[in-house]
C-alpha cells in the first residue's frame, strides 16, 4: 500500500507540473500580446488591470481544480469501498489509508499553491522587462514622464540670487566735450534658481563706487529666472573725471550678493587752456571835484576769461598804470574747469595839478596765448 501511494504522489506531481507549464505558455502569449500593444504605447492603466486580472483569475480557475479533483478522489474510496468477501479488512490498515489520503491532499495544495506563486511572479517579472524594453526601444517615440511627488515637491524651491550682470550705457564717453549734460544708464540683470517659488528681492544701488546707496527692489514671479533694473546718472561731465562714477548692486535679501561694477570708459575732452577775454576796471571811477595835491590809491582790477570746460592752467602776463610805458610781470592760475580769476594791481600817490596821473592801466598776456586788454583810468581831473 505503501508503494501505490508513493506512486499516486508522483503521478499527481507531474501532472501538477504539466498544469504549470501550460500556464506558462499561456501567460507567454499574454506577454507577447502585451508587448505588442507597449510597443505603440497605447496600454491604458485600465488595460494592464485586466491583464493581471486575467492572470489572477486564471491562477485561481487552477487553484480551484485542483482541489476539486483532490475532492472527488478523496470520495471515490469511500464512496466504492472493497466487497471481497473473502478478504479481512484490517481496521488499523483503514485508519492508515484515510490518514494517508489527508496528507497527499496538504502536499497537493503546497505544491498548487507553490507553483501558483511561481507563475505570479514569472509572469508580473515578464511584463516589469516587457514595459522597460518598449521604453527603451532605440528610435521609438519618448513616451511621458509621470510627474512624481519628489519632481512636483523639487519643481518650487527658494528664492536665491545666484548673479547680478551689470552693463551701462553709453559704453564710452571719449570724445564727448567735458561739461556736456549726459545720462548715463546702468543696467542690472538679476539671475535666480531655476524652480523658484517667487518673490521679493532688495537691494542696494550706487552710481559712485559705493560712496553712496540708494535702496530698490524687485519682485519675481514663480518660475521667472531673470529680470532687469535700471538705474542712471545725469550731470554735465566734470573736468576732474569724476563722474560717472562706477555703478552696481549690493543684494541683501532673500541671500547676499554683490555685482561687479560698471562705468564708461574712457574721459571726456577738455577745451584747450586759453584766455578769452579780459574786463577791465578802477576805482575810483573819477576824481573830478577833489583838490589836486590830495594822496589817493587808484585800484585797477582785471578780470581774466578762459574757455569753458578747460583743463585749467596758469596764466601769464603783464600790467601797467602809465599808459604801457612801464610794466611789471604777473600770473594766476585756474582750476579744471575753472573760467574767470580776477587780478588787481593799483597806483597811489598825491594828484598832481599837471593832471598826468593817475594814468591809464591794464595787462598784457602772453601765455598760454597772447591777449591784450583795453586801458581804463578815473575820469576828471582835480581842481
């Protein structure tokens, strides 16, 4: 008896097995047909739900009969038990055989059981490679990305300047005439990271190297990675070349940040050092109607011209209070962009009942150019 169930065992084994393997080849084509369809990425979510339905209802059809077939053998010894009359059925030898019949039955549903797993898990491997090959296939359409969590979380970060580009505008201003009225325009292009969630940015702008600030801010939109400020000077352009002065941005907030500077290149043109005109003028402006013989001091006061936005120089020259016939040398100097200086030289002494002074005075430059200014005396003469 012993020998017929062993026998029973690995009939039933091999059966199983065979089950298992028609399960494979049926799953096979499952695949195949699923790999088809991946290929035009035309599978719906809905879609590879029903084939893993198909898949679990077809392991459980197989569950089932199996334990259906282990059932009904179960039945059919009980069912036709043995009417030799001649035979002697042994009780304990009965027992032996419905204890037998249980533990074949457990051993038959492990094995369903185990084999059952063993498709599942081929079967849901084959159609993970299936997915990933038709992903990867070279030349085949990308197919979309889902968006995860993690990118939708990573997709809004901070707010962070990560660079501030300066430019200005004019780029030179060689050739330009000092003292021209000009604006110059700086621009800051502000850099932030890519992603941001927005907002404010504050900071600080200078137009003279940081010797002075004046506040600004600007806002940022979600997602904005760039965006331009302005800010300009305006003045005539000094002879000292100290304007426009060098310009850029301090960041403070939401991180700090500071730019490189910017400023034209090049100076402004200075008109050439020279005198233009000389005014003349004396005090007093007349001595009609004072006494010959009384003391006085005749002021005589120049007054020197140069051209405008000059680089500054000194002055050359020479005056006079008798009409020319003596003279004595003289110099004053002019700052850059500095266009009058006056000079005053005088006479004094007793007026003479002759009436020869106080006499005509003046000045004569010779450099940086040459330039003579008219003669000027008190009016009247003294009685």
């Amino acid at each position: 008896m012993a020998e017929n169930d062993e026998f029973f065992v690995a009939e039933d084994i091999d059966r199983q097995i065979e089950r298992v393997s028609q399960f494979k080849e049926g799953d096979r084509s499952d695949a195949e047909a699923l790999t088809y369809l991946r290929s035009f990425y035309q599978v719906d979510a809905r879609q590879e739900q029903d084939a893993l339905k198909r898949i679990w209802d077809r392991i459980a059809d197989a569950t089932f009969a199996q334990q259906d077939i282990q059932a009904s053998e179960e039945k059919q010894p009980m069912q036709n038990p043995p009417q030799n009359p001649h035979i002697v059925y042994n009780v304990g030898s009965m027992d032996s055989f419905r204890e037998a019949k249980p533990r074949r039955s457990s051993v038959m549903q492990r094995l369903g059981i185990l084999a059952a797993v063993v498709v599942l898990v081929a079967l849901v491997g084959s159609l993970a490679l299936v997915f990933y090959a038709t992903r990867q296939t070279p030349g085949g359409p990308a197919s979309p990305r889902p968006t995860s969590v993690l990118s939708t979380a990573q997709s809004h970060v901070p707010l962070k300047v990560t660079s501030v580009t300066m430019s200005v505008t004019p780029g030179s201003i060689a050739g330009l005439a000092c003292g021209t009225n000009t604006t110059v325009t700086y621009t800051a292009t502000f850099h932030v990271v890519a992603n941001s969630v927005g907002g404010t940015v504050q900071f600080l702008y200078t137009v003279n190297n940081g010797r002075g600030q004046t506040p600004a801010s600007i806002t940022f939109s979600p997602g904005q990675t760039t965006k331009v400020y302005t800010f300009t000077w305006s003045g005539a352009l000094p002879l000292d070349h100290t304007s426009p002065g060098q310009g850029g941005v301090q960041v403070t907030s939401p991180n700090q940040l500071t730019s490189a500077l910017v400023a034209p290149t090049g100076q402004c043109q200075s008109a050439p050092f020279q005198v233009t005109k000389i005014d003349m003028a004396v005090s007093p402006a007349s001595i009609q109607g004072q006494a010959c013989g009384t003391a006085i001091v005749v002021t005589y006061t120049a007054t020197i011209h140069v051209a405008a936005n000059g680089p500054g120089g000194t002055v050359q020259f020479s005056y006079t209070v008798n009409n020319g016939r003596g003279q004595t040398p003289a110099s004053v100097t002019f700052s850059p962009g500095q266009i009058t200086q006056t000079y005053t030289f005088t006479w004094s002494g007793t007026l003479p009942a002759d009436h020869t002074y106080p006499e005509p005075g003046g000045i004569q430059v010779t450099s940086p150019n040459q330039l003579t200014s008219a003669l000027v005396a008190p009016t009247g003469t003294c009685s």
